[in-house]
C-alpha cells in the first residue's frame, strides 16, 4: 500500500495505436497530473504526422514534455532520456504528488522505471563492421543474421531500425550471449511509487485501429513530412515505420501502393513486438481503452491510503 509521503507515478503503456495518449490525457485530467512522453520517436520537431504526436487540441488539454523538442540531428539515448526525465519529475512532484508517463518505447520507459541494465564491452571494430554491411546490404540483411544469432531478441526487438538491430548483433557476437541476458539485474530503487496501467484490445481490432491510422496520417500529409526529411534519411531519428517506406518510394524501389502496404504492415509487426516487451512485464494491470472507468477506479483504490 502507499503512504501519504510516497509520490505516484502512472505508467499508462500498451502497443502503437491503442489509444495511450487518450488515457493518459484522461488519467492526468482527473488526477491533477501533468505527462510525460516515453515514446522516442515522438521526441523530434518536424515530424507530428509520422510519429503520431499529440494533436495542438490534447497538447492544450494537459501540459506534456518531452515531446517536439529535438531535432533529428540530435542523438538522445535512453540514459539521457532516464536522467532527465527523473529531473523532470522531480519539478513535477513539487507541485503535485502524481505523475503520469505514457509510453510506446518499451527500453525508454524502463530506463525511467527500473533504470538501465549494465552491458558488456563489444568486441574493437565490430559496430563498424555491421555499420558497413548494413549500408552494402541493407536492413535485410541485419534482420537475418540477428535472426539467426539471437532469435529470442529478434523476437522483440523493432525490426524496422538497424541501431537496435545492431546493438543485439554487437553483443551476441561479442560475448556468445543474447543481449537479454544481460537484462533482469536489480531495479534501481526509485523516490517514487509506480502503477502500471496497460492497454490492450483483441488483435483483429487493433490491427484496424493501425491500417486506419496510416490511412489518415497519410491524408494529413505523411508523404510530404517524409519528404522534407529525404536528404537525412540516414539519420537515426529517422529509422522509423513510416518514413523508411516512403524513402524507398522516393528511391523508387517500390511504388507507392506497396510503400503504403509496408507502413502498415511493419506497424502491425511493430506492435506485435510491443506487446511481447510488455507482456513479461506481471506488474502492468491490463485495460481495454474503453474501460476507462474502471482504469480510474482501479487507480484510485491504489491511492485509498494516500489521497
């Protein structure tokens, strides 16, 4: 049980297109709460549509942060993103004992939640290496040999961005281990209490939710967002579902039909891969979006002894 000193903070997750921001917005609303975003691809200017950022009328409801602040030059890790969202809240729970963190990037919200897990040293010259194969070969060919290296990390890892499909290969070709092995050390001990709320609904569902949500972000003008970024397609802010398709449409290695296919295939991988990530996680208290209410009751009746 909490105690009237203890801070909360609501961790709303679930899978790509669920409808986190809705409930997170709801949650802060009735808690008096303000939000922190979680999902790294949300955290770059420029790129509303394809990542899916808050509309100007949710960002008006409920202060949120991180979200629109960098640009796609600018490299932030998950460390980086762990100390200064922990600062962040620490301003917040001077003004209010509740927080909310609403997050899609499953390393970005344990980073904040548990901290990071140490990882070993890789072997001199082995990320150039696969740097160099990736750029001769393509992600295909990344996504293979992973595959067959450290089929248990493929299983969730995001397919889509060659840096995490990388970092696995690094780390099993180093040490003969899976990359998930070195996970599951200690929590770090946080100063504040943490309630887990989790999103979810039947497959079929949601993988309707993601087919119409590409659909619109495309009559929102997905392709023309995609285009402004050609030039620095390379970059890792840009290895994402969404803007990699249309890159090899403008590449014309692919035609439009099939570039839109791909977007909303790899979105429902990508979400496939989520739910695995958060599924090992016995801490997260499962919802459908539409039960909003009781996701509000459940919360409360966590807070009994501190509200």
């Amino acid at each position: 049980m909490l105690t009237k000193r203890d801070n909360v903070l609501i961790a709303v997750l679930g899978p790509t297109a669920v409808g986190k921001t809705a409930i997170a917005i709801l949650l802060a609303q009735h808690f008096g709460a303000e939000i922190i975003s979680a999902d790294s691809r949300q955290f770059y200017k420029r790129m509303p549509i394809g990542t899916a950022q808050p509309d100007k009328d949710e960002l008006a409801a409920i202060k949120h942060h991180f979200i629109d602040f960098l640009t796609v030059e600018t490299n932030f890790s998950a460390g980086q993103f762990e100390q200064a969202a922990l600062q962040k809240l620490e301003d917040l729970f001077k003004k209010s004992k509740i927080a909310v963190v609403a997050g899609g990037s499953g390393l970005y919200v344990n980073a904040l939640l548990e901290g990071l897990d140490e990882m070993p040293n890789v072997k001199d010259g082995l990320r150039d290496e696969l740097i160099q194969a990736f750029e001769e070969n393509g992600i295909e060919y990344l996504q293979e040999l992973l595959k067959a290296k450290d089929p248990k990390y493929y299983e969730e890892v995001d397919e889509n961005n060659p840096h995490r499909l990388i970092r696995g290969l690094e780390v099993v070709m180093s040490t003969g281990k899976s990359i998930l092995d070195f996970r599951g050390k200690p929590k770090k001990q946080r100063p504040f209490k943490v309630i887990k709320v989790g999103l979810q609904m039947e497959r079929e569902q949601l993988y309707e939710r993601i087919n119409l949500r590409v659909d619109k972000m495309l009559e929102a003008g997905l392709e023309n967002e995609a285009k402004s970024f050609y030039e620095k397609k390379n970059l890792n802010a840009l290895q994402t579902v969404g803007y990699q398709e249309l890159f090899s449409f403008f590449d014309g290695e692919i035609d439009k039909a099939e570039a839109i296919r791909l977007i909303k295939r790899n979105t429902r991988r990508f979400a496939k891969r989520q739910l695995t990530w958060l599924r090992k996680d016995e801490e997260i208290n499962w919802f459908e979006p539409k039960d909003s209410s009781k996701i509000i009751a459940f919360i409360q009746e966590q807070l009994d002894d501190y509200l």
